[in-house]
C-alpha cells in the first residue's frame, strides 16, 4: 500500500502565504490609522484630550456592540469573505476621509462617522483572521502560523505608526489616510487568491438562531477555566490599556512636543520588540512551560510602562527612552499575544473557533471605549502625567488575574480541544 505523501510545510503553502501577505498589509493600515485619526483630531481639528478620548472610543465601541454577533458570521460563512469585505470597506471609508478635506466639509461629526464604521468593519476582520488560521493549518502547525501572523503583526507595528506618522508631517493629516485606505486595497486582493476551498462548519439541517449561538459562545467560554482567565485579563488589560494610550498621544504631542514623525518612531518602536517576543515564544514555552513564561511576560510588560511618566526633557534622550521602553513592552506583549492565542485555539473546537474569539473580544476589547472616555477624562482633568501613571499601575491587574488562575500552572504542552459531547478542557488538557 503506498504511503501517504508527506505534509506541506506552512511556508511551502500558497494560500497560507496569501493569508500572512494580506493579514500584514491589513495590519499595516491599521495601525497606521490608529495614528491618522488621533492627529487628524490634533493637527486638522485642534481637538482636546476629551475630544481624542471620544474619538478612540467611539472607534473602539464596536467591539463592544457587533463582537457576539461577527463570531457567529465568521462561524457560518467562509472567513477569507468577511475579512476582503472589510478590507474594502475601511479602504472607501478612509478615502472619504481625504475627499472630504479636500471639499472643505470634514470635521468632527464627521470623523467620528467615520471611525465608528471603520471599528465595525474592523471587528468583523480581527474574528474572522483568528478563525480562519485553524481552518487553513494542521494543529501541530499552530505555533508556527501563530508566531509568523505575530510577526507581521509586530511589522505593521513598525511601519503602520512610522508611516502614519511621516505622511502627517510630510502632506497633512487628512491626506495620510490614503496610504491606509491603499493597504486595504492590498489586502483584499491578496486575500481573494486563496484557492483552497474552506470547509465551514456545519449547523444541521435547522440552523440554530444567532442568539442561541451567542448563548453557546459566551457559555463555553465561561465553563473553561482557561479561557474565562484568558477573558478576565484581557478585560483588565485593553481598559488600562486603552486609558493610557489616548493620553499617551497627547503626552508625546504636547508635554514632550515631539513632531509628528517622532511620535511615529516612537510608537514603532514597540515592532522590533514585538518580532523579538515572537521569536522568543517559539522557544520559552518548550523550556520553561506556558505558565512560567505568560505570567512573567504580562508582569515584565507593564513594569516597563511604568516608567513612562517618568520621562521628562527634550532632544534625543527621551526618544532613545521611550524606545527601549516600548521595545520592551513589545517583546513581553508578543510573548502573551502567542501564547494565549495559541492556548485558546488548541481548547476549542473549529466548529465554535469565531465565537470563542469574539467573546473573548466581547469581554475584554468591549472595555475598550470606556477605558478610552476614562483616559481622555483623567488627562483633561488630572493633567498627562498623573493620568498616566495611574493607567500604568492599573494594568498590573492583569498579570495578578493570570498568576491566581489556572493558566500559570500549565507546563510545556498545550492543552487538548474537547471532542463533540465531551466537557470543556482545564489546563492540562482533561475535562472537568
């Protein structure tokens, strides 16, 4: 009997290099919009700190409203569809963003239009590129796909800021956000060449309602002790988080008085340290265990942050600080980034991949916009410094969620999905 013909290696596989070359290019615009809008708000509109504040959470309030229901999509419909329809509706709605400047007729009702619909589409993109990857690569190939979307991640963390950053200097605010809109464009093209034929998992021949299969996501992720830490330390994570960096941008813009194309390398700088936690995931977990690694990174990882308010002069000193600073941050976030990732795909069935994604979006990202109204509150209010060392300190409740749950004590292997019928998996991989 002949044998079988041996695997395809991840890299060897076409349609998971479309896959990594438009998750990249999407990253890219992304994170260089992140820094458009703000300085759009800035720079074109003389906005505040409270008006930045609801700028980023009404961009973020999607997450909060369409997470439940884009995880029950993704679950029916084939992922690489929702995410080249996303792609091309951020890439309409950022050119609108530079037509509109260019008639006269942008402003702020305007802009937060806008960004409230790029948050909706950019919901439905995140779910369905978390969901699509188990659908594509074989589990023993998880890490690997995992680390290399991380990395490119980690690029887009590098150019996105950078790019933004430099094109507001170089032309305007406004006009910056074509370079995004163009990245979309890229990405839904790139995207559209996957050929193989994904299977989408099945709902009988009577498909349940949407709001039985939300019930179903948000109990499975609540009966897993795994990923309900995972949930918690995220909730915890994205609020402070979410708080410090609207004051973050005000801090870097008018405190230190950097220009624009310093704020961008200085928020890049969180890339190379994010390719480097990549690199760093793939091994640390194999000689120390998951746990030993998670807890420490997410603890390392707010500790550097810390030390952000404590940045004060001007010239080259601060930047070159503020840049190991966040190169640090970005190592240590990369390592958590991987490892929960990789944790919560292998202790969830493919048939339920979109929703347990979503939900963990729903409850941690959700907290998103709240977290950013509170940053733009405390800076106006408590002035940039203060604001954001209390962000700072409050994202050390994440690593304590995570060293008190079950997640610090796994060890060097991941643990096992539950097969149809069969209870929810703890840490170890047996069911409860």
């Amino acid at each position: 009997m002949p044998s079988a013909p041996p695997p395809v290696r991840l890299w060897h596989d076409r349609d998971f290099r479309k896959l990594w070359a438009g998750q990249t290019a999407s990253q890219v615009g992304e994170h260089a919009g992140r820094v458009v809008l703000p300085l759009v708000a800035v720079v074109a509109l003389d906005a505040g700190a409270d008006q930045v504040g609801v700028l980023r959470a009404v961009e973020q309030a999607p997450i909060l409203l369409f997470s439940l229901l884009a995880g029950v999509w993704v679950d029916r419909w084939r992922t690489r569809t929702v995410m080249v329809l996303a792609d091309v509706g951020r890439a309409a709605l950022l050119a609108a963003i530079t037509l509109s400047a260019v008639l006269g007729l942008l402003g702020m009702p305007l802009l937060l239009v806008a960004a409230f619909a790029i948050g909706v589409f950019t919901v439905f993109f995140d779910v369905a590129y978390h969901a699509s990857l188990v659908r594509l690569v074989r589990r023993d190939q998880l890490m690997q796909a995992n680390s290399a979307l991380e990395s490119s991640r980690s690029a887009a963390q590098i150019g996105g800021p950078a790019l933004g950053g430099a094109l507001v200097s170089l032309l305007s605010a406004s006009t910056a956000a074509l370079a995004s809109a163009a990245l979309f464009a890229v990405s839904a093209l790139s995207l559209r060449g996957i050929r193989r034929r994904e299977p989408v998992p099945g709902h009988g021949e009577h498909p349940t309602r949407i709001r039985r299969e939300i019930v179903d996501g948000l109990r499975f992720v609540a009966g897993s002790p795994s990923l309900r830490a995972v949930g918690l330390a995220s909730a915890a994570y994205q609020f402070c988080f979410a708080a410090l960096m609207t004051v973050y941008l005000l801090f870097l813009v008018r405190t230190l008085e950097l220009p624009g194309a310093v704020v961008g390398l200085v928020l890049a700088a969180m890339g190379p340290g994010a390719v480097l936690g990549s690199l760093l995931s793939a091994g640390l977990p194999r000689r120390f265990g998951y746990g030993v690694v998670l807890v420490s990174s997410a603890a390392l990882a707010d500790v550097a942050l810390m030390c952000v308010p404590a940045v004060r002069g001007s010239g080259l000193a601060p930047v070159l600080l503020l840049m190991g600073i966040n190169v640090v941050f970005g190592a240590c976030s990369q390592v958590v980034n991987i490892i929960t990732a990789v944790v919560r795909q292998a202790v969830t069935p493919v048939r339920m991949q979109g929703r347990v994604v979503a939900t963990i979006n729903f409850v941690g990202m959700g907290l998103m916009p709240f977290g950013s109204l509170c940053g733009g509150y405390l800076g106006e209010h408590w002035g940039l410094r203060p604001s954001l060392l209390v962000a700072a300190v409050g994202l050390a409740l994440s690593p304590l969620v995570l060293a008190l749950s079950p997640l610090a004590r796994l060890g060097r292997s991941l643990p096992v999905a539950p097969e149809p019928g069969q209870g929810v998996p703890g840490p170890g991989g047996r069911n409860r």
